[in-house]
C-alpha cells in the first residue's frame, strides 16, 4: 500500500513536533547541564563542538563499514541524515534505538536483511567491547589484567553472536555476510579511530575539571564509560554511564565529583551539538521539499 504525500507529509511535522517536545522536555529535567553551559568557555565549546562534527564523519564511515558487511553502502547525503536520526534517536530513546531506526530503514529502502544487520552490528560491538576493555587496564599496575581480560570479552562476545545466529536461525531468517579479511580490518580500523576520538574529547574535558591530567588516566576513564552503551536502559545513557566510572574509579583514579562534573559539560556540549544537527535535518528536509515543488512547477 502506497502512502500518499499528504500523510508522509504529516508524519514529518509530528516526527518535528515530537523531537522538539523531547527537547523541551530534556532541558526541562536537567536543568543543571543547562547551567554549566552557560560557564563553559567559548573556546572550550567551540574545540568540543568540533570534535563531535568529525565524530559523526567517523561514525558515518563506521556505519559504512557496517554495513558493507552486508554488501552494501549509503551515498553520504544518505547516510548523513541516517546518521543524524539515529543519534537524536539513541540521545533521546533508551536501549541505543537509533539502531532500529537504521535497521528499518535499510530493510525499507536497500532490502537489507535485518537479521543479517543486527549480526553485522553485534561484530561491531565486539570489536568495541574488546578495544574498550583493553583501555580500562592500561593504568600501569591493572596493565597484567589486558590480556586475560581481553580474552574473556572476546570469548563471551563470540557466544552472544553464536547465540544470535542460532536465534535467527531456528526463526528462518536468511543471515547473508561479507566477512572478508579486508572488511573486518576496515570496521576494526573505523572502531579504532571512534574510541581515539572519544579519548580525546574525555581527555579535554576531564582536563578542564581537573588540570594537568594523564592521557593514561583519560584513556583508561574512555575505557569505562564506553561499557555503558551496553546498559544504556536511559536516554543517553543518563546515570549508567556515570555508574560505570564511578564502579571503575580504582583504575582511572578519578572522584565521583569529577567524574560528575565532566559529564556535565561533555553533555552540556552534546546537547548543543544535537541542536545543530536538528537544524541541518529540518533544513535538508526543506530544501528537498523545495526541490520537488520547483520540479513539479
């Protein structure tokens, strides 16, 4: 059944009305993120803005690769806009959602067999995991701990894909994966750089809230918190995140209050920087619309 344009067209206005609530709603419930930006140096935030704009270009390649495994791939208008969706999606719905979105789409617009993504995503997250583990224990007395460590998270990741493709497969979904040599280097390459950058913008605003800081001490805090996208049960990971860090203290040697205190700003930043990407979607969808008006003209 075909949707005709004037529902399509009604479901973006709600799909706006919605995100703005959720905004709305955001800063309303946290009022003391709201606060801290209003003390954040200008310089600070621009560096931090920055930083997150060649996140999403690292994500949207990492996605890429993500879904080359599948045998496919998105032209970059396309896969910015996705990209752009899904973070709004995992900022504001808890259980990383922004995952389903992509799912979805793929299935509607590139007939990519959902089974076959969410496999694709779970060898990501292993790679995550692995990677994220091994910076937990990189403080120079846990050091003895990466390997055995490593190992075990690799060891419990490869059951939970086994498990997954027993689950699809006992359901008769078909699991169709490229995992050439050349691809799986690729997505541990793109992996790579997204957990570096992720060190650098905790290794900035750690080092605002406490001056003179360790990279070590940083890579270690990125190690932690990068577990909590696995229990993000909230929107953004909101307590667990800080959960993680404060449960793992003894190993990147940071307080509750500075731990507290950096992710005040590092969401504070965030939020802004969704702002923008707020703006460039409902700016693309206008100009797209503008578009196809001037055709039918």
């Amino acid at each position: 059944m075909k949707i005709s344009k004037r529902t399509k067209l009604i479901a973006g206005y709600i799909f706006f009305a919605l995100i703005l609530g959720m905004f709305g709603y955001y800063i309303n419930s946290h009022q003391a993120i709201v606060s801290e930006l209003k003390h954040i140096n200008v310089w600070l935030l621009i560096i931090l803005l920055a930083c997150y704009g060649l996140m999403l270009l690292v994500l949207m390649t990492l996605y890429n690769a993500i879904l080359h495994l599948c045998s496919d791939k998105l032209k970059p208008k396309e896969n910015l806009l996705l990209s752009i969706y899904s973070t709004l999606t995992n900022f504001f719905m808890p259980l990383q959602g922004g995952i389903a979105v992509r799912a979805g789409y793929l299935k509607r617009k590139h007939k990519v067999s959902v089974s076959s993504y969410i496999i694709a995503f779970l060898i990501y997250y292993a790679i995550y995991a692995v990677i994220s583990i091994i910076l937990v224990f990189t403080p120079k007395h846990y050091f003895w701990l990466i390997l055995p460590m490593a190992v075990a998270v690799a060891l419990f990741s490869y059951l939970v894909i086994k498990l997954a493709l027993k689950h699809f497969k006992r359901l008769n979904k078909p699991i169709k994966l490229d995992l050439s040599r050349a691809k799986l280097y690729k997505l541990v390459l793109f992996t790579i750089a997204q957990v570096s950058l992720q060190a650098l913008i905790y290794y900035i605003e750690l080092n605002q809230v406490t001056g003179n800081l360790n990279p070590l001490r940083a890579i270690s805090y990125t190690g932690a918190a990068n577990f909590s996208i696995f229990t993000a049960i909230t929107p953004g990971a909101i307590g667990f995140r800080e959960a993680f860090l404060s449960v793992s203290k003894r190993m990147h040697g940071f307080t509750n209050s500075q731990i507290v205190a950096a992710n005040i700003i590092d969401r504070g930043v965030f939020l802004v920087f969704i702002v923008g990407l707020f703006i460039v979607m409902i700016s693309t969808h206008a100009n797209n619309r503008f578009k196809a008006n001037k055709k039918i003209t």
